[in-house]
C-alpha cells in the first residue's frame, strides 16, 4: 500500500477537545529544536511548556479542566515527560538539565536532579549548549533518562552524555557515560537500550546502540551500523523478540536479535544519485507493534550542498516491515518532518510538522497508522504538530504556531489537541 490520504479517513478519532496553552514565538521555514512535551494518563493529560511550566488538564468530564499547574521561569524548556503509578517524571532543556518528579495526582515536587553537574554546564548561552535532557520513562519502579551536552572548539565537537537509573525516591542506582550523543532509547522489563546518533572519531564510544541491564546498568550487548563518520543510530524499539532500530550510518532499518545480531535491513532513504546530486534521508524512527515495525525518515540532504534542488524520493516517508522476514507491507509519505512517533495497543500516531523545503501548509497533519495496513486516517493540523503521546485510549498532540519566511503569515496557535478513539 502507497500514497496519502488527503482527508480524514474513516479512522478512529473522535471528539476533539483543544486548549490553548498560552504564547509561543513561532517557528519559522527550518525546524526549532523540541520546545514541548505531552503524556496522557488515566485522568489526566500532561503538558510540558516551552517556559517551563507542567499543567495537568483533567478530561473526565469530556471538557478541559486545569487539575494543577507547576510554574516555570521562562529560562527552561520542558522537553521530555512520562507518566506512571502516580509519578510524573520530567525532564529540561537549560543550564541545568534538571530531571524533576512530581505527583501526579498533586504536582507536588517529590525530587529532582541536575544533570549538568554530570554532562557540564553550558559553554555559552545558545540554545545549543544547553544541557538537554533526551528522554524519561517510569518502569517498575524505576525512572530511566538520558541527558546530553553538546560543545564545539573551532572544529573539534564534543558531546558528554549520561543514561540514569533512579528508584522512585530519587537514590541514583546507575549510571551509564559516553561521550557521544544519545538520541532515544527505550525500556522493558530487562532492558535499557539506548541509541546514539553522533559517535565522534575523536572519542572512544563507538558504539550507535548499547543494550544496558535495567537493574544495574552494565553493558550487556552493543550494535553498530559499521559506517564511516560520526552518525550511527536514530532511534530504537524493544520487543520480545528483538530490537529495531533506525540507522543513521547507511540510512537502513534492521532488525536484531537480543545479543545484537543482525537478523534483517531494508534500505529506507539511502544515497541515491538523481539530476547530479546524491541525495539521502535519515531514518530518525522506529517502533514495533503486532508483529510490524514501522521506520519514519526524514528531511533530504546531499553529499555537496546544505540545499539540495532535488528530494529523496523516500524523505519523510513511514514504512511498515514485517518483522519475520523484512519484507515491506506498505509505505506512507507523512509529508513533513515527523519529531517523534508515538504507540499503544494496535495504533501508531505520526505528528507531521513543517516540510522546511517545500514549506506548504497543507502538509501539517497527524497520521494514524495501522501496523500491518498502514494509514488509516490523517487530522490536518492549522500550526505544525510537534509531540504526541497515545495511552488509554486518548491521543495527546502539541500544536505550536509557524510562520514561514517567504509567506509572513502566522498559521496555528500553542494549544493542546485531545481524541477519544473508538476501537
């Protein structure tokens, strides 16, 4: 199965509720880096804001209703957050790189961390060096996070990175160094497998995936695409089964078994020479669910310009793999940059933002996708979607407002998107 769908299908997303969430600059024809985030609970759905405030909206009643609000100070983005038996776990972009938890039920603060007094504090006060914590996730009773600094002398580039383990009273149980930059990673029961886009030559972690012990931390497997250059992995999924993953290296899904060995690829956006350019796109996401992993690419780039005439004929494309044997079921052109994928049960939501070269409006959507046949409805969105979080049957999405250099109209707005699904 190919194509777009250029309508709402008959999917299943129902009533919609939108809260605004206040102001927000809007971004601009090139992607802003991750200024928000959103988890849905039980009752609740959860906002992390771009001047650092979290708001618990309850829609019990079928309409918004603010539940508790934790203030921010304008000088730190919430840019990861997760939620789990009661705890909600939050994590920043700024110059400490706090990882806070709070009740859910309360917003009470009941802990946080600094993580710049481990990956260093900013070298300057771009947005860039910030300390930026990647990811948060509550799993029996432990939280897990990830944090990465970024630093650049003349054209030396410098990334210090850690992965942590805490019980859910804050005691440190673990924690894992590399000098490289991790990206995402994900949780069972077992596992913390961790990837890393940028393994610099000039520093010893070679390593695009690592696969640590939930409980302690130790290194039990590591997989890399064997590639050239400092680019290595973009995002990775447990299951029982296996690990998918996203290679940045040569622009490939795979799918491993739990020691790291290779079990299949499949090509996703990889270099190809069209009209005298070679072009590519990174496959920046993967998830796995019902038997279907399903791989989302990028933007194109080329080997000589920053800004290429032609596009990948595979950019900005989801595809679903069977993962027995690697063989394509269907792909999707999601039409726009997609900052993350979110999953539950049998579904997978797809926020599309701004396609930064082709800069139409028409593209900014939401796409939900069946793992085994692929689209089944899209929700056009008037700013661009850029987080979403699926759970107890309710989608979660983050509109923020954009404007494009060569238009000067402002389309969207900062509001909070929330459906019912009927399955």
């Amino acid at each position: 199965m190919n194509g777009t769908l250029d309508a709402d299908g008959d999917g299943p997303l129902e009533r919609e509720i939108r809260v605004l969430l206040g102001d927000l600059g809007p971004a601009a024809s090139r992607h802003n880096w991750r200024r928000s985030a959103v988890a849905v609970g039980e009752e609740c759905v959860f906002a992390g804001l771009a001047d650092g405030r979290v708001v618990a909206y309850d829609l019990t009643d079928g309409e918004p209703r603010e539940r508790w609000s934790v203030a921010g100070d304008g000088e730190r983005y919430v840019v990861s957050i997760a939620v789990a038996d009661g705890y909600l776990v939050v994590g920043e972009r700024g110059p400490e790189g706090r990882i806070r938890v709070h009740s859910s039920e309360t917003g009470d603060l009941l802990w946080e961390y600094v993580t710049a007094e481990d990956v260093g504090s900013p070298a300057d006060e771009t947005f860039f060096a910030q300390p930026f914590v990647v990811d948060v996730r509550v799993a029996d009773g432990t939280v897990v996070a990830a944090s990465r600094r970024y630093e650049r002398d003349g054209d030396l580039q410098q990334w210090s990175s850690v992965v942590y383990g805490f019980d859910l009273e804050g005691g440190l149980e673990w924690a894992y160094n590399a000098r490289a930059s991790p990206i995402a990673f994900d949780v069972d029961d077992r596992r913390v497998a961790v990837g890393y886009n940028r393994c610099p030559p000039n520093h010893d972690h070679d390593h695009g995936l690592v696969v640590l012990d939930r409980e302690t931390g130790d290194e039990i497997a590591n997989w890399d695409p064997g590639t050239s250059g400092e680019r290595r992995v973009g995002d990775v999924s447990l299951t029982d089964a296996g690990i998918a993953v996203a290679s940045h290296g040569d622009k490939h899904g795979y799918f491993l078994d739990d020691d790291c060995g290779e079990g299949w690829g499949i090509d996703l956006a990889s270099e190809r020479d069209l009209d005298g350019e070679t072009l590519y796109a990174y496959p920046n996401h993967a998830t796995v669910v019902d038997g279907t992993a399903v791989f989302v690419t990028g933007n194109t780039f080329a080997e000589e310009t920053r800004d290429p005439d032609g596009r990948h004929p595979h950019e900005h494309t989801a595809v679903g793999v069977d993962l027995e044997d690697g063989t394509k079921r269907w792909s999707h052109d999601v039409r726009g940059f997609a900052r993350g994928v979110a999953r539950d049960g049998d579904l997978v939501v797809i926020p599309s933002t701004q396609n930064f070269r082709e800069r139409d409006a028409e593209t900014h959507a939401v796409h939900v996708i069946e793992p085994e046949t692929g689209p089944i409805e899209r929700r056009p969105i008037e700013g661009i979607s850029t987080v979403a979080s699926l759970s107890n049957d309710r989608l979660a999405v983050i509109e923020e407002p954009v404007e494009y250099h060569d238009e000067g109209v402002t389309r969207g707005a900062y509001r909070l998107h929330t459906w019912r699904l009927e399955r």
